[in-house]
C-alpha cells in the first residue's frame, strides 16, 4: 500500500533534483554566477548552449538508465539484474562503433538503437523454448551473447587503427558534446519510462513467480517481451548519447528498494528521479575538476564499492 | 462448471504425461485428485490453470474454452494456491494479499476501500491479520503459506485450485486451512492435489485416482480408497477402516517388514473381542495359513479377520455357539498344525471354543499372553475357563509372553514339524 512516507520521499527527491539543476549550471570549469546570466552574453552561451543541454541530457539518461534496471531486476526478480546483462548495450555500443570506424559517426544513434533491439531480441530467441523463456535461461543466454558482442567490438577496435583512442572515450561514456539535439533524442526516455510506470502492479504481481502472475490475470510472455522491448529502447537511447554508464541501472533501484520498499508504483519513481540525481551529479563533478575524464569511470569508481557493500550485508542478513 | 475434454499433455511431443483424459465436475463441489509421485496430478491442475496447454482436447469453464477467455477475466474466476511460493522482494503480507485484487483494479487506479476490505476479511478467515505490516520473507514457511492462500481468497474467485496447499503446515494448520475451504463448499468450487489419503478421504465429496496419466477411478472416497486399488496403484499394503463418526474410509498404511518365514505352518487362531487383530496381521504378512472361528460377527476380530480373507467360522451376536458352527471348527483344528489361543475374555458363549481343545492332545496349542495386559479378569464362567487352561497347560500347551516370544515359539513348532531338519 502506498503510504504518506513514499510520498514524503518522492516530493523531497523531487525538489532535490529541481534544486541540483539550478545548481549544477552554475558550476564548470568556468564560474558562473546566476545573476550575470542574462546580461553576459559569453555567459548566456556557457549557459544555455553548453551546460543545460549536457544537465538535461544527464538526467534523462539517469531517469532512462534507472528505470531500465528497475524494470530488468522486477523481470527477473533479482535484484542483481540490469540490462547491460541482457547484451542490450553490448549490441548497442557495438553497433555504434560500428559506425564510429566504418561510416564516420553517420546515424549512431539509430545504429546504436537497432544494436540494442537485435541484441536484446537475439538474447530471447536463444532463450525460447516453446513460446516460453525461462528467467535463468534468459540471464545465461544474455551473458552468452555479450560475451560474443564484446568479443566482436574488440576486433573492430583492433582493425581501427588511429580511432582506438576517440572509441575508448565513447565507450567509457559522458556528455561533453551534449548539445539540445541530443536532449531531444534523450526525452524519448520519458516515453519508455512512462510506458514502464503504467505496468508498476504487473511487475509487483510478477515477483510472486511467473505462474502466480498468470494466475492473477498477466499475460507472463507478452508482459517479458515487452518490458524487455521497452528497455532496450531506453538502453539504446542512452547508449548513443553517453556510451556505456555502468552501475546507475543496477545500483540506484538497490538503495531506493532499501528505502521506499519494493512497490514498483513508487519504486519506478522513486528511482528514476534518484538516478538523474547520480548521473547529474556524477558528470558535474568530471566536468568540474578533471579536464573530462569520461563519466563511466567515476560512477564504477563510486558504484563498485557500494555494490560489493550491498553484497555483503545482503549476505550477512 | 468445469468440464474436461479428453486432454492430451506430453513433453517433447513424445513422452505421455496425460492421455485422453477426462471429467467434469459440478459447481460448488470439492473434488481430490490423488495418485502416485509422477501420476500427471500437478500437470492435470497446471493445465486446468492454464500454464499448460493440452496438445489436443479443451478444459471449458462454464462452456467457454479456456484458451479463449482473457486472463484478467480468468483470474477473477479462478484462484490458485501452489504447493509452495518464493518471492524475492520484501513485500508486506499485507501487500501481497492485496494483490489478489490485481485482477480487479484498472491499470493506472489504486486498491479501493473495498479492496482493501476484501483483503482484510481474507486475512482474517486464514489468520494471518496479526503479520500484516510484516515482510513476507520474515515470516515462517507454514504462515507464508497461510498468506498465499488469503491472497487466492482476496480473487473472490469461483473456482480454486489446491497443488497441496497443506503440505507445509502442521497438522493443526492443514485441518484449520482445510476446514476454510470446505466451508467455501457450495459456493467455490475447489479441485486440490492431495498427497495424504486420508485428509482426501475426509474433505472431498469426489476423488480422481490418477496413474500414468490416466483415470484409474474416480467417484465417491469409499468407491475410489479400496484396499485393491491401494495395492494396485500405489504399491502398499494397508488397512482400509471406516470412521465410525463420518463414515469416510481411513487408510492404515500396514509397514511391511522383511519377511523371514514363509509360513509353513497352518494355524487356527482363537480370539475374541479385539485381541487376535494384530496377531492376525502378523502373522498373515508372514505367510502363515490362518483359520480363525468362532466368533460372534460383531467382533472387531471377525473383521480383521474378513479384512485380510482369512477363513473364519461366525456366530450371530448373543447366543451359544451352535452344534453346525462347533462341527465347522472341529474340521478346521483337524487341519490346522497348531491352535493359538489369544487372552480373549471367555464367557459362557464362547466358552466351548476352548472346552473343545480338551479333546485335540495332539495339536500343539499355544496360549498367548501380553505382558501389558490385565491379567486376571478374562474369565467370565465361574472358574470353568481357568480350569480349562489349567488342564491344557498341564498337557503339555505352551505360554508365549509377547510377540517375539511367539515368533521364536512358532519358529521352533515348525522346525520340529520340518523332516529334513530332524535329520
């Protein structure tokens, strides 16, 4: 049941990530103070042509990147779950590089888009057995077709040549050519995401097991294949955006699960506005005081630990 | 209500696990389907539930085929309790009843007053009220299964399926969960997977007997729980008893012991008010030819006796044993190699019974005693009994105290009856 606490926390999450956006722009590598916005003409550009499209682009891809763990860890039901398991941005970021070497960087993001889907797509058909794909099938075909992804995108690397330096810093993810155009690519986020909110009590249902949910009026294949639709065109989104962000997706509905409890009405949320939060933060940090070391590596520096932490309790407990 | 249609379920397309099956069962009946580990039950439920579908044939509820109705609507008329439920996330028991009411609630609505009312009333009949802002992991496997079954409750539903509900609760719990669907008797219809014959036998008014995926019987417990289906189906030996308060059979499974006679002797045992019935059965599992007589066929020996087809000479209730009857036991003691003589309590009715061995010298007759018996007080004639078993001690009949004393006894009788050991 949702209670008066759950929206306390979202209203409070809510204002913190409004407040983080205010914020976040005025920090960089160049100080902006927020009065000389409008009247600095060199400030209105740092403003509103370099940092809120990279602010926004952050959040969108936390919200986006969040919600796909959500949903991933409900499907199947662990909490140790996330899409990069699924292959999703394997197929991605191969695709992407993809055309990083051979097409110059032409239609990434639509490469990077089909990637994700065939990899997410290829990942389940593997899995299938008659009409039905089992949950431990699924994980162990995921990690079957990643690890040939990742073998694949490291022979493209090593055919490359000179491009291995611009692939590495796409691939270990970040925003520093986020322009609006890529804001308008990373809002398709809110569709996806909202798309999952609407199925929130289908995915409680589903935790009782796959013929409990049956039982109780979800049509268990359908209701897979599509989640795992639905979030490898989050995962691909934001992919082509900021390459591969490690750890949001698996981390943030982690500690907001701790927090809120396991109600995906308020869990799907909940989470989302905290992984903008991480990401916003995460990126402002690199942008702030490292000449732009990619974002990847803070959030695995930062998520790792935390995780192994979280392991353990978990264990002891 | 729900009728199934000649179904066919096999894995692999090769491996039958159910055959042309079928039944239908009327509303608001409470039907068991029992059978052996690997009988094609659970896949019998799973297909009446719909996660499995027969490759040929249809399960129809109310005249609709189940493939065609939507699963919401299905889940609002059918309910589920599973053999057992893992959920991997800290919901409250409370949370996880109400989702019993998924089937009910529009996609983007919360839980109404009345579903949160249903929910309630669900946790009361199961008594699970007092865990309800617990986590459901918390809580111990018996009260788990107590939730789940309130959540099946919270459906509504018209129709529940039961996988063993109660195979993880103690027995006080099995009988309470069980007295909460039989009271839903009339209204539900309930079909449930039983692997305790006798909880079966008490609660449901029909009974499928299932074997490699087929009916084997199907009607009414006593008509379904014979001794020869028992024997046939699930390979044991065992009493079948009728409860004198509800007439339902009950099943005394008889545990069999490696047989170390094969029983050659022939024994005619005389018995009496309830004390030769465990003789009976140990000495028939062992392969002993009994004959037994007379007795008044109101005795709880004569039917043990009929029970196991043991050969018995009958008297009707309160009179004398007549001259015919006294003539039937003289045949069988002229067959039999010894006579036991159980610690019967001896009247004047059955007091000839014994007056008769005076005259058989050469038949050895043991008299069987129980250390943990009374003692004196069996004789009712005024002394004539003692006399009697005075009188056939002193010739020579011997006194076992116990079971394993008669066993060496009766081990001892047929060596010495055995040429090739006299050698």
């Amino acid at each position: 049941m949702i209670t008066r606490r759950h929206w306390i926390v979202l209203a409070f999450l809510a204002g913190l990530l409004f407040l983080s956006i205010f914020a976040t722009v005025t920090m960089g590598s160049t100080r902006v103070a927020l009065d000389t916005i409008l009247s600095d003409p060199t400030a209105t550009l740092i403003i509103f042509e370099l940092r809120l499209p990279r602010v926004i682009a952050a959040v969108l891809v936390g919200f986006g990147l969040a919600v796909a763990g959500t949903a991933m860890q409900g499907l199947f039901k662990n909490p140790m779950a996330d899409p990069y398991i699924l292959g999703t941005s394997s197929g991605g970021a191969l695709a992407a590089v993809f055309s990083l070497v051979f097409l110059g960087g032409h239609g990434q993001t639509l490469l990077a888009f089909i990637g994700a889907t065939m990899a997410t797509f290829l990942v389940y058909t593997v899995a299938r057995q008659r009409g039905r794909a089992p949950v431990e099938t699924l994980l162990l075909s995921g990690i079957a077709v990643s690890l040939l992804l990742s073998a694949i995108l490291t022979l493209i690397m090593w055919t490359a040549g000179e491009n291995v330096h611009r692939i590495f810093a796409w691939l270990w993810g970040g925003f520093p050519l986020a322009s609006w155009g890529d804001v308008g690519v990373a809002s398709l986020i809110l569709v996806g995401c909202a798309i999952i909110f609407v199925y929130a009590r289908d995915l409680n249902v589903l935790a009782l097991g796959e013929e409990e949910a049956t039982h109780l009026g979800v049509n268990v294949e359908r209701f897979k294949q599509m989640l795992l639709c639905v979030s490898s065109f989050i995962t691909a989104l934001a992919v082509s955006i900021s390459g591969i962000i490690g750890f949001i997706g698996l981390i943030t509905p982690h500690v907001m699960r701790l927090i809120v409890g396991p109600d995906h009405r308020i869990l799907i949320p909940a989470s989302m506005i905290a992984g903008g939060l991480i990401l916003l933060w995460s990126d402002t940090m690199v942008r702030t005081f490292t000449s732009e070391m990619p974002v990847g590596v803070l959030t695995a520096f930062l998520g790792a630990p935390f995780f192994v932490y979280l392991l353990r309790t978990r264990m002891k407990a | 209500m729900i009728r199934v249609d000649h179904i066919d379920i096999s894995y692999d397309g090769a491996t039958k696990i159910l055959a042309e099956l079928s039944f239908s069962v009327e509303r608001g009946a409470f039907i068991g389907i029992i059978g052996p580990n690997g009988s094609g039950k659970t896949t019998l439920l799973k297909t009446i539930s719909r996660i499995l579908s027969p490759m040929s044939g249809a399960v129809r509820i109310d005249g609709r085929e189940l493939a065609s109705i939507p699963y919401r609507d299905l889940a609002r008329t059918l309910g589920v309790v599973p053999q057992e439920t893992a959920i991997n996330f800290d919901f409250t028991v409370m949370d996880v009843v109400l989702m019993g009411r998924h089937p009910y609630i529009d996609r983007l609505a919360s839980e109404s007053k009345e579903d949160i009312a249903i929910a309630r009333r669900a946790m009361a009949m199961t008594g699970t009220e007092q865990f309800r802002d617990r986590s459901i992991n918390e809580i111990s496997g018996g009260e788990r299964q107590r939730v789940i079954i309130a959540r099946a409750l919270a459906q509504e539903p018209k129709v529940l399926l039961l996988d063993e509900p109660t195979s993880h609760l103690d027995i006080s719990h099995q009988i309470e969960i069980l007295n909460i669907f039989k009271n839903l008797e009339g209204e539900v219809t309930t079909i449930g997977v039983f692997h305790d014959l006798n909880l079966a036998a008490h609660y449901c008014d029909t009974l499928i007997l299932l074997d490699r995926g087929e009916i084997q019987a199907l009607g009414s417990p006593a008509e379904v729980l014979t001794r020869d289906h028992l024997r046939r189906i699930f390979h044991i030996n065992a009493t079948v008893k009728k409860s004198p308060r509800t007439g339902k059979p009950y099943i005394i499974p008889i545990i069999e012991e490696d047989v170390l006679l094969t029983g050659a002797l022939r024994i005619h045992l005389i018995c009496g008010g309830g004390t030769g019935s465990d003789l009976m059965h140990e000495l028939h599992q062992q392969g002993y030819a009994l004959t037994a007589g007379v007795l008044c066929i109101n005795d709880s020996d004569y039917e043990t006796a009929a029970e196991l087809g043991i050969p018995c000479i009958t008297e009707p209730p309160f009179g004398a044993i007549r001259p015919d009857s006294l003539h039937e036991l003289e045949t069988m003691l002229g067959c039999a190699d010894a006579v036991l003589v159980t610690d019967m309590p001896v009247g004047r009715g059955n007091l000839d019974n014994i007056r008769i061995l005076e005259r058989y010298c050469a038949t050895p007759i043991v008299l069987f005693a129980r250390s943990d018996a009374a003692g004196p007080g069996r004789d009712f004639t005024g002394g004539e009994a003692e006399r009697l078993f005075a009188l056939l001690k002193a010739r020579g009949a011997a006194t076992v105290d116990g079971h394993q004393d008669l066993r060496n006894t009766l081990q001892d009788l047929e060596r010495r009856g055995d040429p090739a050991e006299q050698g």
